[in-house]
C-alpha cells in the first residue's frame, strides 16, 4: 500500500491538470456578435435582436449572401423583431409582440419577411406560411462601405419609423406605422374634460400633427396659468403663435421664455427662444 502523502500528492497533481471543465472555461470574442437595439416609438417601442457580421474583405450580397435565397438577416441565431404595440406594415395590421425578421436579398429588389417563427435560420427552415407579412424593397448604394452588418431606426416620427438594414454598400429598409390618433384624441378628450391638466400636452400634440392650433393655443394658455414659470411650455406657445402668423406675439412670448429660461440658466431653452425670435424678424 502507497504511503497516505503519496496518494495525497498524486490526487492534488490530478487536479490541477487542464480538463474539459477548463477547456469549456475559455472565453474569445465572438466573430459575429450579437446586439439588441431597442427604440421608443409612439407609444411603446420596437426592439430588434441580431448578430453582425462581418465583410472581411468578401464579396457579401450574391456571394456569401446568395440572391433569392431566404436569410436570416445577420448571423448565428434568427434575427427578431418585437413589437410593442400594433403596427402597421405594407397595410397590414402587425399584432404586438415577438416575430422572426427574414430577407430575401436581390440585385435589384429585396423582400423583407415578418415571420411568425423566431427560429428561422435559412431557407431549410423556412415555412411561407409562417409569413405575417412581406415588404418589398429597392436595395440602396451607400457612399461608402459598411464593414460590420447594422440595423438602426431612421426617420422617426410620432407615428412612423423605418428599420434600416446596412452591409457592404448596401442599404435596405422597412416603414413601420401606427395608427394611435383616434387613441390619443379620445384620451386628451377624456383627461382635458375630466382632470383639466395635460394641457400642454394635448397642446403640443395639436400643434405638432397640424390639427386645430387656435385650441391648441387655448390649451397653452391653460397650461402656463397653472404654471407660469414653465419656459418650456411658453416656449412652445411661441412656436404655436408663429404658426398661426402671429409673429409680433411670437416674439414676445418667445421673449418670456427666455428671460425665465435664463433665470433657470438653461442655456438650451435660451438658444431655442434666440433661434425662433431671429426666424421671425
């Protein structure tokens, strides 16, 4: 029989060998790596997970990336996009929630797919009639190449945005809608009657999707009375006044604000009112 220190030095040399629990250990960056980018929109938010890789000196769109052939937007894992309230896609009512986001790439026409299925990587898993909806889009040349796959929301508006896709010198994208104005006029209709205090606002919401602006100025005046240092909110009456052509006003009320913005020493309020005033003489 071996001596107890020799079995005990024995099992401590074993121990500190590499093994596979070692080896699974290791961490390197991943060559596509994954990103999730999440946008406030309307009144909740998109949010679109991917992985990106990337050109590494090949030709991408017809090579790597075959013509005709389903894609998963991206690398490794299906690309998804998540909803958080009901959008409107090609004219078509898109639910809330998580779905797949497919390409078919083309030399002269793309087909975007949102998909039911969120494991979706090729055309070998594909199921057309997973489809939710299709887009079809005229790819764009972009003035310089972009080494790493991206996606990104442009062109966002209360009630619009386009999910952009960017590669090589490729560009791709995708409008999305709401439709929230019934939805929104019925809740400034509710509050304004009711607890008489989102003024500003309802105001701001008028003036900013070209609906009435003389209400639209009544509900401003409403709004500084019950908060006569509010700069923000005279700031933006100003704004209302100057589209209603009334620019004398407009001066003076941009004025106002100004003088309460600088009290606050908020320069940023300070150079909007200096901004809009210049633009009126």
């Amino acid at each position: 029989m071996k001596p107890i220190s020799t079995i005990l030095a024995t099992a401590i040399l074993i121990a500190m060998l590499p093994g596979p629990a070692s080896a699974q250990s290791l961490k390197i960056p991943a060559p596509s790596p994954a990103q999730t980018i999440k946008q406030d929109f309307a009144l909740s938010n998109i949010e679109v997970s991917y992985s990106r890789p990337g050109v590494k000196g090949r030709t991408i769109f017809g090579d790597i990336v075959p013509f005709g052939a389903v894609w998963r937007t991206g690398a490794n894992s299906a690309t998804t996009i998540t909803f958080g309230d009901t959008v409107i896609i090609a004219d078509t009512k898109v639910n809330p929630g998580k779905y797949g986001l497919l390409t078919i790439p083309g030399k002269d026409s793309w087909t975007l797919i949102i998909s039911k299925s969120t494991s979706t990587t090729g055309p070998e898993s594909y199921k057309q009639d997973d489809d939710v909806v299709r887009v079809t889009a005229k790819p764009q040349s972009t003035s310089s190449s972009v080494e790493t796959f991206t996606m990104q929301f442009a062109d966002i508006k209360p009630t619009s945005c386009k999910v952009q896709l960017m590669w090589e010198k490729t560009l791709v994208e995708m409008t999305v809608k709401v439709d929230i104005d019934a939805r929104i006029m019925k809740d400034i209709q509710r509050y304004v009657v009711t607890d008489n205090r989102p003024y500003s606002a309802a105001a701001n919401y008028y003036m900013e999707n070209d609906k009435d602006l003389k209400q639209a100025l009544a509900w401003f005046d409403r709004a500084i009375s019950n908060n006569p240092s509010a700069y923000w909110t005279i700031h933006q009456k100003a704004n209302c006044q100057a589209k209603l052509g009334m620019k004398a006003e407009a001066v003076e009320t941009a004025k106002s604000s100004m003088k309460l913005a600088q009290e606050d020493q908020d320069d940023h309020y300070v150079r909007l009112n200096q901004k809009l005033i210049e633009s009126l003489k």
